[in-house]
C-alpha cells in the first residue's frame, strides 16, 4: 500500500487537479454567476494567478527534502504522533481517517483566520485577496510563500497528530478540489447552493469572503466544511450589495483596469500590509 501510495500521489493529484480546473472553467464561461471580466483583464489574470501556482509547486519541489506522505509514512513506521499511539491500535482505520480530515480542515479554518489578523501572515495572504475577480483561477492564487507556511503547519500537524498517507492524500485532494469549486464563477440555482451549504463551502458563500467590505472579507474563513464558519461565528449568509454587486478584491487596488502584474504580486508582501 505504501509503495503505491508514493508511486503515484503525485499523478493522482495533478489529474484530478487539472481536470477539475478545465471542467470548472468550461461550465463558469458556460453558466457564470457573474459579468465576466473583459477579456485582457481576465488573460493577464489567468496568466499572473497560474504563473504564481507553477512557481510555488517548483518552489516546493526544490525547497521541501521530502513530501507530506513520505513524512507521514516515516512517522507512522517510528510511531511518532498522537494516533500512532498503542492506544489507537483497536481504533478503527475508517474512523481514524475520518477524524483526520476533519480535524484537518478544523486546523486549516483557523489557519486562514490566522493569516488574515496576524499583520506578517496577511502580507503574504493579501495576494490572494488583490484578485480582482473571483474564478477558478483565484482558487489557485496564493504567494509562493504562503504556500510554503502552510506546507510547514501540515508538516507539525502530520508529526502532532500522526496522520496516515491515506488521509493526507484525501484531505489534499479534497481541500484543492473544493478550492477551485468555490472560488468559480458558477451559477448554482439558489436551491442546490442552499443544500450544499448546510455541509460543504459553495462559490455563493465564499465569493463573501472576496468581498472589499472589511467585514465581508473577514466571514466565511471555511475551504471544505462550512460548519465551522457557523460555529466559530464567523458566518455570513450573503454579501450586502449582492451578488451582481459586491465589488471584488481590496479596496488598495482599485484604481486601473489592468491585472496586476507577476513580479508585483510576488514583491506584495514585502510592500505595506494595509488591509
Ligand atoms: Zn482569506
């Protein structure tokens, strides 16, 4: 099972990865939500937000001596981590790996929270917020080095808990599924978004999060389940000015009809963390 995990993690998350990213494409051009942007606006996006996506995969690559599984594997064979313990032996493995994804995605609510009110944190997250619309594409903008402080919590939250290959691999697959669902520009009748939403985050409820309103920006913090954002009071049903209406992104960059460009979206943390 471990050799096969290893041997092909990363095919199995890059088709599903690019099939889900070339099907949600189709139906939001198809079926959108929204106005789409006017076509240079939205080709420079693209470009800058999959240019940031690539960067941060070779990043990875290059950065990180060995992945999330391999590190997960070792643990589990030294028993290190919290359900490697003798204690868990009689556990069952299903229930296990249900737990771990929850608590899974409970850590990765509060880490997005984090990133928002801690000022060094929001440096690097703010580059995700600058998009000026919300698509597919957004789902994927995030600053190299924000990818690499989340990689690293994933890494103490593996050697914490000792979490399997197994769920690793399904959490990922699920939290980068569910990141290019909702932040697409479907249009989902409001039927199907009201059911979705009682158990999973729905482009609806996080286009809120997108919104330049402070108090809009700072709700709906959920990826995968949207019971947290419930819980932790958090939730916002639906923006002020609407859906057709809410203006996208930060208020900072406002001015222009251009996309920002690569290189600056790369320097943004290193500029003022005004949000
Ligand atoms: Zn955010």
């Amino acid at each position: 099972m471990e050799h096969w995990v290893l041997g092909y993690e990363s095919s199995i998350r890059l088709s599903f990865f690019l099939g889900l990213f070339v099907i949600m494409a189709i139906l939001e051009a198809q079926f959108p939500r929204r106005q789409l942007a006017h076509k240079p606006m939205r080709s420079g996006r693209w470009v800058h937000n999959i240019s940031l996506s690539f960067l941060a995969s070779v990043l990875t690559r290059i950065i990180l001596p060995i992945s999330l599984v391999s590190f997960a594997i070792d643990c589990q064979a030294s028993g290190m981590g919290l359900f490697n313990l003798p204690f868990f032996d009689d556990t069952s493995g299903l229930l296990l790996f249900v737990i771990s994804l929850v608590l899974f995605d409970l850590i990765i609510y509060w880490q997005h929270r984090i990133f928002h009110f801690v000022p060094v944190l929001w440096r690097l997250h703010k580059v995700h917020h600058s998009d000026q619309h919300f698509d597919v594409s957004t789902g994927i903008r995030f600053h190299p080095l924000e990818i690499l402080a989340s990689i690293a919590i994933k890494f103490a939250v593996v050697f914490i808990f000792g979490l399997s290959a197994e769920s690793i691999i399904a959490f990922e697959v699920m939290l980068n599924g569910l990141a290019l669902f909702n932040h697409s520009n479907v249009k989902i009748p409001l039927s199907i978004d009201r059911l979705l939403r009682k158990f999973i985050v729905t482009p609806d409820m996080h286009r809120v999060h997108h919104s330049q309103i402070p108090s809009e920006t700072d709700s709906n913090f959920g990826f995968n389940i949207s019971l947290w954002d419930h819980l932790f009071g958090s939730y916002q049903d639906q923006p002020k000015l609407g859906h057709e209406g809410i203006e996208i992104g930060l208020r900072e960059f406002n001015k222009g009809r251009k996309p920002l460009q690569f290189f600056k979206l790369l320097m943004m943390p290193f500029h003022s963390s005004q949000k």
